[in-house]
C-alpha cells in the first residue's frame, strides 16, 4: 500500500486562463439565482482546457453546480455560495448513501469522473439548511467528489445542517487544508471518506452534529463485491468537536475495507460520545486494519476516548455477508501519546469470540477518566505507561483476552458478547 506523498500542486490559474463569474451575469446579491451563469463560466474553463473560475464578494445563490477537470474555483474573501431552498434545484443522480447506491439529489458542488480539481480561497460554501434530513431521495450534499483523482480543498469554510458535508466517493488524491466546517443537526457529517485513497486532512477545524469525520467502505455484499477499501488516511492537526456523536468515525460502513488510517496531533475538544468510535457489526465482512492514533489531545468527551464495537454498530443490512466471513477483521490498533480528559477510556467488549481483535496497542496515557479499560475477546494486546487519575471501580477488566500488561486485570462479569452467529451475519 503506497502512502500519500503530497507534491507541489500548481494554481490552475497558472495553466490557463482566469474566468470571472461576474463577466457571466452572475449578480452575487443574494436573490436572483446565480446556477446558470456560475455553470457557464466552469464550463467555459474545462473546454479551454482548465484553469480557475474566480468567484468575487458577494452571495450567490445557486443550485447544484458541476466541476470539470482541470479547474480551480477561487472563492475570495466574502464570497459566498449560498445553495438554494429549492429541492428541484439539485437534479437526482445515483450516489452511495450510507453503504448504498442510491437515487439522491445532487451535491451544491459536484464532479464525477474527473481530475486535478481544487476548491480554494477565503469564501464560503453554505448548504440550506431547510434540504436535510432522511427523506428519499437523499437530501444534497455540499460537496461531492465521485470517481475523482486529484483533488484539493484549502481555506474554504463550509456550513451543512441534517446533512454530510463534504462527501469524496470512490476516489483518490484527495487533500483537505485548513477548512473549517461548521454543521449542525443530527445526521450532519464533517467529512466522509467513502472507498477513497490516500487522502490527507491537515490544519481543519471541523464541529459536527453527528462525526467530524468518518471513514466507509460500503455495506454487506454490495460494498464486498465493489471491494473498494478506504485506505491511506492521514489526519493531522485538526481540531474536532461534536454534539451528536464521535469527532472521528470509522465504519460502521465497513464491507470494502478500511486500513492505513493514522490519526496525529490532533485536538479533541469535545465528543459526544466517544472521540474515537471503531464500528461495524457481522454481515459486513471485509477488515479494518492498521489504525493508529499519537499525539492526541482529548479535552471532553463525556462517552470516552475510545470504543470498539463489532457487533451491532450500524445498520443491518438487507444483503448481509453470511456466515463467518461476515465478521469483519479487525487487527493492528495503535494509540500512543495520549492526554485525557473523559468518561471511559477504552471500552472494546462487543467484539465476537469468533474472530477476536488481534493486536491493540495503548502507551503512554495520561490524564483524568471516570472509568478504566474494558476488553473482550482480543489477542496481542500491549498496555503500557497508563497513567490516569480518577477511576471508580476496576482500571482494567478483561474476558478472554492475551498480552501483555494485563497482569492486574480483573475478570469482566457483568459484560457478556454473545456469538455473532454462522449462519446468517446481520
């Protein structure tokens, strides 16, 4: 598996011209829709070839807008895309929507089979908050990238409500640079990395109503037989806080693998729930592997710092993965370095007996939790330098699990996993 190597990129202005949205008839006052004169000026830019499209100050008000290869669009300080309240507005394609493919309505900003793409400057991307939620077919999205290679989004702020944000899907190159991303709501990801590769999320400061950012492969055979893992995932020096659920996500979309994902100098300052949040559940089949996490700050997460759920984390599935091959595999789990400030500090029992998570590692921990470690059903486990204060009860408690560092452990009696079961998965 390669590691992302990031290069040079190059202003697209530098390799063809600049078109103003304004010289388009575009208005930026915030009242007439601006869709038509917007997409004219990025389709003038890709049949040149590419370059930028530059988006003045000003609100403009605007449905579903297509990219196109090789172009840039520059949104300078107090621009504004403003998506309109008009549902008709974003046209129904099929897209992946929580492990499927589905009739869902166009992205504000949208590209498809296309490359060396870059949403950059000082503006913003604002979605209606009026056009989220669970209504079929899926409610737009703010961005989203499918089938893309080579993309960059820097500096843009972008606001979403009871909806995913910003939503790369089957795609690879993908750079995110201080972006700041403010959603609110339920059902209202920061980001979703969804069958994509290498992909670096560096600088962003991201508050979510559900996950700052999760991390899918696709759901039971459907996501098997695409078999397009989401790997080679850096996240670095990002703030992240929610009220819903996890700042960082992994799964519970989990069928075409997720592996290679490494989480560094990163500030936590609130989560919901857990900061970090491992899930899947038999039926998804497939693994996820190689994860870690250093340097990390969790200042408040009233669940805990991190959990491992394996048996009923998301949806079940109409099409499970069946039998054993439905229990995901779940190996390599890495966290060093950490600074805490939360309830539980690792609580990983729901994980099946049938196919135990080998390998988890946690070094040099320190701060304050209300409750300790609680494993189940794990081999190759590593504990050391854990050096928290405030724990009521047990600091660890285990069933069935080796390694090393568990020489104080208690026996856990009062949480039982039950078998995933052969014959069906979900």
């Amino acid at each position: 598996m390669k590691r992302f190597c990031l290069l040079p990129l190059l202003p697209l202005a530098l390799l063809g011209a600049t078109y103003n949205v304004r010289e388009f008839g575009a208005t930026g006052n915030g009242l007439a829709k601006d869709t038509a004169a917007i997409q004219q000026a990025l389709d003038a830019c890709a049949a040149a070839g590419g370059g930028e499209v530059r988006v003045p100050a000003g609100t403009y008000l605007t449905g579903s807008l297509e990219l196109k290869s090789s172009t840039s669009l520059r949104l300078e300080r107090d621009a504004t895309l403003l998506g309109s309240p008009d549902l008709e507005d974003y046209p129904v394609i099929k897209a992946r929507w929580e492990g499927h493919m589905v009739d869902a309505h166009r992205a504000l900003i949208s590209a498809n089979f296309a490359s060396h793409l870059a949403i950059i400057g000082l503006g913003k991307i604002s979605g209606d908050p009026a056009l989220g939620g669970r209504t079929m077919p899926r409610r737009p999205c703010v961005i989203e990238f499918t089938e893309c290679t080579d993309i960059r989004l820097e500096d843009i702020t972008v606001t979403q409500s009871r909806m995913w944000t910003i939503h790369p899907t089957f795609s690879d190159e993908i750079y995110l640079k201080n972006v700041t991303i403010r959603s609110t709501g339920g059902n209202s990801d920061g980001v979703d990395i969804d069958s994509c590769a290498h992909v670096r999320i560096e600088g962003c400061d991201i508050e979510s109503g559900d996950d700052c950012i999760a991390i899918k492969s696709g759901r039971g055979m459907e996501g098997l037989r695409e078999a397009r893992p989401s790997e080679d995932i850096i996240i670095r020096d990002c703030a992240l806080a929610d009220t819903g659920f996890a700042c960082i996500g992994i799964g519970s979309e989990t069928s075409g693998g997720i592996r290679g994902v490494h989480i560094e100098d990163c500030r936590f300052r609130f989560a919901n729930t857990y900061a970090i949040y491992v899930k899947s559940r038999p039926g998804r089949g497939a693994f996820i592997e190689d994860i870690s996490g250093r340097n990390l700050d969790v200042r408040t997460a009233p669940g805990g710092f991190l959990r491992i759920n394996l048996l009923d984390g998301g949806l079940p599935d109409t099409g499970p993965v069946p039998g054993l091959d439905g229990v995901p595999a779940v190996k390599n789990l890495r966290f060093a370095n950490v600074k805490v400030n939360c309830g539980t500090l690792v609580d990983a029992v729901s994980v099946s007996p049938e196919k135990p998570v080998n390998g988890l590692v946690l070094e040099n921990i320190t701060g304050t939790v209300a409750k300790g470690i609680i494993l189940a059903h794990m081999i190759n486990v590593a504990l050391s330098g854990l050096n928290v204060t405030g724990v009521e009860g047990e600091f660890l408690s285990t069933v069935d699990v080796t390694g090393t560092g568990l020489d104080q452990a208690a026996v856990l009696k009062d949480r039982v996993t039950p078998s995933a079961g052969r014959p069906g998965g979900d």
